[in-house]
C-alpha cells in the first residue's frame, strides 16, 4: 500500500534508511529520526571542494562513536589496543564511500568529533539521509551524503 499526503494526495517519501552491520552485538537499522535520539552535536564548518572552492555549512547530529559504541562493537573493551584494529566503512547511496580508523573517533585516542547529521544548514535530512562530517578535514572528500550502510570491521586477524 502507498502512503499518500492527505492534503495533497501525492506519495509521500519514505524515510532513509542507514544499515550498521559487521562486528557488532547490536546491527541496527536507523532512520535520521533514530539518530535525533542521541545526544546532538553541532559543527560549524568550512573545507575545500575541488570543483567549487569554499564550502560553508552547519550541521547538527550525534558523535558517530556514541552510535557505533551503542551497537557494540565486537572488541575486548578492556584491552583498549583491540580496538586499533577496527574499520569503519561508510557507503552513500550514491556510490560515495569512504573509511575511517576506530582510533580516529575513539576518545582514548584521536576522538576526532565525527557527526552523523541529521541537519543541513538547519533542513532536516530525514529523507536525504544522513551526511557524515568530518569536521578536521580541510578537504571535504571524506564528507558522505544519504549514507545507506556503515560497516564496523575488526580487519585484522592473526593466523591460527
């Protein structure tokens, strides 16, 4: 069945939808409404776009550690260099893809404030989905929008 605006009577567009999967206790499925659930961070922040110059926004959402932290990532918490061998690939549904290192955002050690957000210059993205933002970066490569898929990988295993 169709949802439809009763005002208007048009489809109305279903929310984004972000998949963590990998090496976690908890994968989830979360919308940009979930993500407002968290604490809300914001970032003001200006980086270099190689087509157009300056680019400058605000963003608004939670820590993507607090959200990765709460779906439990598959390391031994208190040996605190089990963690250094953790990935984190993030997917855009436009193809757009990057990866981080858990240390990057982990506050024992870079804790960089890496946001999953869920505002745009104050427009909820709630149907775009949400933009990674990585506000330490002076180039804006990394930044990924309508994210569809983050992946949590604890990439190193010894041989047996």
């Amino acid at each position: 069945m169709t949802r439809t605006r009763a005002a208007t009577g048009t489809p109305a567009r279903p929310a984004a939808e972000l998949v963590l999967t990998g090496d976690l206790a908890r994968p989830a499925r979360l919308t940009v409404a979930d993500l407002r659930g968290w604490p809300q961070h914001r970032a003001h922040v200006t980086f270099d776009c190689a087509t157009s110059g300056p680019r400058r926004h605000r963003f608004t959402g939670p820590l993507l550690h607090d959200v990765l932290r709460d779906a439990g990532p598959a390391f031994d918490p208190v040996r605190r260099k089990d963690r250094l061998r953790f990935l984190i690939a993030v997917h855009g549904a436009d193809g757009h893809r990057t990866l981080l290192a858990w240390p990057e955002i982990d506050p024992d050690f870079a804790h960089a404030p890496v946001l999953l957000a869920a505002t745009l210059d104050g427009a909820r993205l709630d149907h775009a989905g949400p933009q990674l933002v990585l506000p330490q970066d002076r180039c804006g490569a990394r930044y990924v929008s309508g994210i569809d898929a983050i992946r949590v990988d604890g990439a190193y295993r010894p041989p047996l």
